[in-house]
C-alpha cells in the first residue's frame, strides 16, 4: 500500500557539505528526523520507508534546505516566499543591461533585480561593464594609413575605408600623390622632321619646311620636328587636371651652355655624362647636387606651390639667355653655362633642344640618383618639415618621415626616339636594362629578401616571374631575334655615323660587385621605381623590355598624333595605388 509521510524538514548549516545538523536530536543528513505526530498511509507489507522514498527525502533536504527552512520545497524556476513556492522574476543570478549605461542582475534564488550603474567611461554590453576604447561621437581616426571610426558602443574601431588612391592623415582621406619624373631624349635625332624620315629641317624644301633661323625655328601651334611634338603633348598636359594629381619633374639627356646658338641645339651644347661623372654606381652627394643641373630641367616642387609653370618654360619654344653680372674667361667659370665678352650669361627661359648621342641607361642612373639624393628622403636627418625637401614629408624625432613612403608611387617615363648608344651591352652596370632592372626588381642577392616586388634571388641574382622569357639573343635596336651581328642592321643613332647593329643576350644577369643593386634610403630600405617607356622609334618592341625590366608599361608612340602623348601620361597618373599596400 501507498505511503504518505509528513514532515518538516529542518535547515541544514552550510559549514560541512558531508555533515549537517538538522536538529537538536543530532541526526545527520543521512537521516530523517520525524516530529512525534506523524501520518502514514501504507501500501504493500512492512512498516518501513523504502529504499527509493528515503533516497528522494534525502537529496530534497541537501538541494532546497534553503527553501526548507522557510517552509517549502520549489522547483528550479521558482523561490520560497513566506511558505509559498513564487515563480522567479528573473532567471537566477542572469547578469543583462538594462540600457547602455545600467546592467541589471538577478539575484542568486531569482526572486529579485538589481540595477547596477556602470562607472564613467563604461558601457554595458553583454551584461557586464565595459571600458571603452573610443568615442562613439568621435571623429575618424587612422592607424597608419588606414581610417578608423569608433563603433556604436565606443569598444571597437572599425575600418572606413578611404577610395582607391587616398590614405588616411589626420582623420581624413587624402590623395597618395605619386611623384612621375618624365626624361625627354634629346638626342640629334630628335631635331628630325616628325613626319619626314632622316630629313632635318635645315635639309627641308618647300613649303612644308618649317621657319629656321634662330631664335624663329618652329611654329609652336604647328611644330614639325619630333621634339617639337612633344614638347607640345607634354605643355598640353601640363594644363590638364590630371597634372595637378601627381608631383611632376622633368629630366634630358645632359647637356651644357654653348654659344653661336642654331635652331637644333639652341645655346646648348651636348654631353655624353654630366661633367665630372666618376661612373661610379653610386654618386657624390656634392659632386652630383651641383652638376646636377646639367641633366635636370624642373625638379620636384620642395613644397605645395606648384611647379608647373616653371616647367612650361622649357616647353614654349622660347630660349632667353641674359648678362648674370659675373665676369669670366671661359664657359666654365659661369656653371657650364655662357662666356661671352668677358661676363657670364644664363637662361631665363631655357628651352629642350635635341642635340647629343642617346644615354638610356645612363639617364635612368642619374634619375635614380635624384630620387636618392634629393627626393625619397626616407629616414634622413632633419630639425625642421623643410629640411625634407618635400610635401610628403614631415620632421619625426629628428628623421624625415612619408606616412605612404611604403605605397606612394614613384616613376619614371622614359620618352625616346631611339635606342641606347653608349651602354649598348648587358654586362655593363650603365645599360638601360640593367638600369631599369635594378631600380624595380633589384640585380644580385643572397636571399630573396634581397629582391624586390616579388622577384626570387636564383643562384645570386633577382629573377622575377617571366624574366626566363627575356632570355634570348636580340638585336639591340630591332627587337628581332638573332644568332650574330650580321642579322642585326646598323642605324641611325643621332650622330655622324649610323650605329653598328649588334646582337646580344637580354637577359639581365648582372651582378655590381660593390653591392649597390638597388637604390636604397640612408636606413638601408630598399625603394623600387617603376619605369614605363614610351617609344617613338617607329621599331615596334625596340625599348620593350626597358619598360619589362622595369615593371612599367610599354607605349608604341606615332609623333603625328600629339593627343596619343597627352593621353598616355594622364592615363600613368590616373593609376592610383591601394592605401592597404602601405601596411
């Protein structure tokens, strides 16, 4: 029969988890103590609790002797209040937030919430008061180049991401403004009539000949000679929008002041290397900075102002020279520039002229070391922003500093008629691919490391993917395929004599010895240049692979269209670097 026990149940102290009294007649939890006047109902024999029974009463007095000693037993979603099992208000010791500043905790048996203010410069999030890291009202912010604004709760920064091209400074997205130095040849060849091949304008007759007889030799609304083209493609874009998005520069092949001027060479005198040149790989920082004027035109501006006006000056088909007030005996005592009864004269408005032989290779090196001299000025030693020589940079703790120096673009656009005339093999460090090849990808190496732009250092030299497809026998004006000099027709490169053909391996496997393989900062980082050509040779492929070595692009040029110029460079311009490079 059914067995029906009441009892109360005594609470038990919490000291000893194994042991507790649960009256004054010591009985244990392991017993059941029953008052004097007890019910029973029986069902089957025997006047015992079973096994089972006791087993429940057992775990019922461990689990709820809270619950017991105010007078009742409740299930786990419910608390004892005054004798009456109450259903929970909240589940039991549940931690939420009330709103963003107030966290609401349940008590431990569920029968109450209390509020919970969160301290200043906290938040509730999750149910718990949390720091927060940032304003959520604030405005952007950058980590490194990458903008940053604070998420609704003030615990995380979240990338806002600046357009293609741009980079966070000072909370905002500002333009990466590439630097593009343009190298125009200006070589005799480039004296030639655009659109008559081998004819220069002395040699011309009729009426299509253009006027020349200095200072009146070109119509500058319609030139005729192939530098006259560019010099008008290259003003066109200098009035451009696209030319106030990019720091610009100008270079030529080098020359110096020279009287009894003409209208080929104007007052300038042509130069195989600047005067003074060591050919050393790499230059003196005082032989190069005052010599250097030989080869550049306009520098980069050192500041904001623009500097394009100063640019078109070489480009308006005008060439002044005037007395400088300084005596002298002989050009050189007036900066290579003019002699002439006794006192120097100089440019006020310079002009390009074509007149020399055509150093590729050797202007690539002269750009290049520019750019380390006076340009990229990465980690050199400053007390001032304008000891840096530049709008990119800043004075930081005594070193110049670019915030995009790791994904600012530099380059160089080489623009040529012709084909390399001094450095005509690839063994030597001065030939244009090894040039080009050093100032993107790098030349020897020990560990790839070493290497730049992805290439991989192989057997102790620089490879970069699809280099192996260069290598082959060429000859070196025609970009056609060779086994001797004899496959290889001699050209016209600008001087008396046409110049030999000559068939050789591109491939660029030149090591320099004393280490200088790539161009580097006073830090010792590394700094690739990309260089792009555009041709005008009328050889389709015959400068290629400069722009291939140098990870450029490569542009078949016809002189006759004076947009396709002016296209090209805003095109260059228009390609913007991602600001995640820089990270």
């Amino acid at each position: 029969m059914a067995l029906t026990l009441s009892f109360a149940l005594i609470h038990c102290t919490p000291q000893d988890p194994e042991r507790a009294d649960l009256g004054p007649s010591g009985a244990t939890s392991g017993d059941i103590a029953l008052p004097e006047t007890t019910s029973v109902s029986r069902s089957g024999e025997g006047d015992a609790l079973t096994d089972d029974a006791e087993t429940d009463a057992v775990d019922a007095s461990t689990e709820d002797s809270a619950d017991g000693a105010r007078g009742c037993v409740c299930d786990a979603s419910m608390w004892c209040n005054e004798g009456e099992c109450v259903q929970d208000v909240c589940p039991e010791g549940e931690s939420l937030c009330q709103d963003l500043s107030t966290r609401s905790l349940c008590a431990e048996d569920g029968s109450s919430v209390e509020l919970i203010p969160c301290a200043e410069g906290e938040v509730c999030s999750g149910g718990a008061c949390v720091t927060q890291v940032c304003d959520p009202e604030g405005e952007p912010v950058c980590e490194g180049v990458m903008r940053m604004a604070c998420n609704s709760l003030g615990l995380e920064l979240l990338p806002l991401p600046c357009p293609s091209g741009s980079g966070c400074m000072d909370g905002s997205c500002v333009p990466i403004e590439p630097n593009m130095l343009l190298i125009v040849d200006t070589s005799t060849s480039m004296s030639l009539l655009a659109d008559k091949a081998d004819t220069y304008p002395s040699e011309c007759e009729g009426v299509d000949c253009p006027p020349w007889e200095f200072p009146l030799c070109e119509d500058p609304a319609n030139p005729m000679t192939r530098i006259g083209r560019v010099k008008r493609a290259i003003d066109d874009f200098l009035k451009s929008e696209s030319a106030q998005e990019a720091r610009l520069a100008l270079m030529r092949f080098p020359q110096t002041g020279l009287d009894y001027p003409n209208c080929q060479r104007g007052n300038y005198g042509h130069l195989f290397f600047m005067s003074g040149d060591a050919h050393q790989p790499e230059s003196d920082f005082e032989w190069f900075s005052t010599q250097l004027f030989q080869t550049l035109c306009t520098g980069f501006s050192e500041s904001a102002a623009s500097n394009l006006e100063e640019m078109a000056l070489w480009l308006d088909f005008e060439e002044i020279i005037a007395p400088s007030g300084q005596g002298c005996g002989a050009f050189w005592d007036c900066q290579w520039e003019h002699c002439a009864g006794g006192q120097c004269y100089s440019h006020t408005n310079h002009e390009l002229r074509g007149s020399g032989p055509t150093p590729l290779g050797k202007s690539l090196f002269y750009a290049g070391e520019y750019l380390r001299h006076l340009v990229l000025n990465e980690g050199k030693a400053c007390a001032f922003d304008a000891d840096c020589r530049s709008p990119h940079y800043s004075c930081v703790d005594g070193a110049c500093r670019d915030p995009f120096f790791a994904c600012r673009e530099t380059s160089i656009v080489l623009f040529t008629d012709g084909f390399e005339t001094v450095y005509e093999t690839t063994d030597e460090f001065f030939n244009p691919l090894v040039q080009a090849k050093r100032l993107q990808y790098g030349l020897g190496c020990s560990t790839s490391a070493e290497c730049l732009q992805g290439a991989e250092c192989t057997s102790g030299v620089c490879r970069f993917e699809g280099e192996e497809e260069s290598a082959m026998m060429q000859c070196n004006a025609y970009a056609s395929s060779c086994l001797s000099d004899a496959d290889c027709p001699a050209f016209d490169c600008g001087l008396a004599e046409p110049c030999e053909g000559l068939c050789q391996d591109v491939s660029v496997s030149f090591v320099e010895p004393s280490g200088v393989d790539t161009l580097s900062s006073v830090e010792g980082t590394s700094m690739p240049i990309t260089i792009h050509v555009v041709d005008a040779s009328g050889t389709l492929g015959s400068n290629q692979r400069i722009a291939t070595y140098g990870g450029g692009e490569y542009f078949s040029l016809e002189l006759a269209n004076l947009s396709a110029l002016t296209a090209i460079l805003d095109a260059l311009v228009q390609a913007k670097p991602e600001a995640t490079l820089c990270e």
